[in-house]
C-alpha cells in the first residue's frame, strides 16, 4: 500500500471492470476495510469529496473511495432500476473485485443512500453504516421541495455557468470562505468535461422516471426493517438536505444515532472535517476489541 504521507491522486488511483463497467477509485492503508462513498454535485469526484480525509482514514483502515457510477472516472450503466439500487449493486460488484466481503461505510449524500441501500439490499456487505446528509433512510418532513441546493443545482445543469456554479456552492456550505476561485474553477471543468452533464442529467432524470419510481419501494418507509448499525449526521444548516430530513429515519431505524454539527452544511467532510474524521472513526472501531 501507499504509504499515507505520499497519498497522491496519481499513487492511489486504479480501476476495476465490474459487470462490463469500469469503475475507478481510489485505495489506501491496511486494516479493516472502510468505503467512503460520495456525494452527486455538478464536478463531483470521490477524490473532491474525500481526499483531505483520506490521510486520517488510510492511517486506521483499508480506504476505499469509488466514483460512483456515471460520476468521475466511472461508467454509467443502462438504468432499468432506480439510480440508488442499481449503483448498490456496482458496489457490491467493486467489493467482489476486491476481495472484500464486508466493509464499513460513510457516505455523503446520495452516497450515504447508496450505501444504505446497499446495506438493505445485502445487510452482510455493510458492517456499520455511517450516512452525512442523506437520502435513502430519511426524509423530509418540513422543508420546501426542491430544497435551495437542489434548486441551484438543476438550475447548473439547466445552463451551466460559473455563477450558477458559485451559487450551488454557496449553498453548500455555511463558511462561504470556503468558496475560492480554485475550488469554483475545479468544479467547474470537471462538471462541464466531455461527457460529464449528459451523465449527471440521465442520473438525476432517472430519480424522476415515473416507471422506476413506480417500481421502487422508497427506503425510509422500510426503515423499520433496517439492521445495519448506523450513525446519522447531518449539518444544522445545511440546505441541500436540511436537517428536518433526519427524524424519521432517527425514529424508525432500530439502531441508530444522530449527530449533529452547529455551523454546518452539507460538507460535513470539509467544514467538520476533525470532528468527523474522530466521530466516525470512534463509531467504526467501537467494540474492535469484541470482534
């Protein structure tokens, strides 16, 4: 493995061929297998989510941090089943490829609600399961639809510009310090690189398909059912997914905490980025000693 003081988009990144698909991510550090899995922002990338924690979490586990599929460096199948399932089962392919038969996960937005529909689809495959402003287990309860961020977002892939860029951004993160023209020009060439809308349109198209929606049973409402040890956090004032969003699935999941972060948006990761890394390590090695 790549030492971790060396951990380099170029040094860490491979890919894998997974039901006719390649999938690219990134892998470092030894230990018990951990997943990071990311978030569907328009330039969004594992390595844009993840990478200022990937040093933290290579140090204590195995870190595997995939594009999921459509996204980054990943292809995008034919969707004949919604987005969230069909790409659970391209992670459950990546783990086979790996040798990986049980992992922790963390997952940032629709990567969060992969994960858990991973964990519903195959309760085995997900040890413990750590969601960051997701769907999937949680849901609205009082917050408008289509949230500020999902406004702004689909206003980008609408027209994409730098300003609506800068906008969705801003509705990202409570610190808008964290805004800086490096960070708007990244995202903004990945999210307009060859290929890169046309696949996020499909993505988010098929969220709306009326034929998968109707062949979907939303996962909140089976939440009741769910097994996976999980750990729900969520940013006060994020506004992609607002806080609001957390209760029901608090509620319904058997096993589950909820922790929130004050000043917070959706990039728990980035704005918490200490506090996180600690309390999702302490959540992810609870017990080691048991097992």
């Amino acid at each position: 493995m790549t030492a971790v003081h060396t951990l380099t988009y170029e040094s860490t990144r491979a890919t894998a061929e997974v039901g006719g698909h390649t999938i690219a991510y990134h892998e470092a550090g030894e230990g018990e297998p951990l997943l990071l899995l990311h978030g569907s922002g328009p330039g969004v990338s594992a390595w844009a989510n993840f990478r200022d924690n990937l040093p933290v979490f290579a140090g204590r586990f195995r870190t595997i941090m995939p594009d999921l599929p459509g996204f980054g460096g990943s292809d995008l199948p034919v969707l004949n089943e919604m987005y969230f399932v069909a790409a659970a089962r391209q992670i459950a392919g990546l783990m086979d490829r790996l040798g990986i038969e049980s992992a922790g996960f963390a997952g940032n937005s629709m990567g969060g609600a992969v994960a858990a529909e991973l964990a519903a689809l195959l309760p085995g495959r997900v040890r413990r399961l750590i969601t960051m402003g997701s769907g999937g287990l949680s849901v609205a309860t009082f917050a408008p639809e289509p949230s500020e961020g999902f406004a702004r977002l689909f206003e980008f892939l609408g027209d994409p510009s730098r300003d609506r860029m800068i906008a969705w951004l801003k509705a990202m993160v409570f610190d808008h310090s964290l805004i800086t023209d490096e960070l708007v020009d990244e995202r903004l060439s990945a999210a307009t690189a060859e290929g890169a809308l046309d696949r996020a349109r499909k993505i988010f198209g098929s969220l709306m398909d009326p034929g998968l929606r109707a062949t979907y049973t939303p996962l909140w409402t089976r939440a009741a059912t769910f097994t996976t040890p999980t750990l729900m956090l969520w940013g006060r004032d994020d506004r992609m997914l607002p806080y609001d969003g957390a209760h029901v699935g608090n509620r319904m999941v058997p096993d589950i905490e909820l922790h929130t972060f004050a000043r917070c948006g959706h990039w728990i990761q980035v704005e918490r980025k200490n506090e996180f890394e600690r309390v999702a390590t302490e959540f992810l090695t609870r017990d080691a000693a048991a097992r």
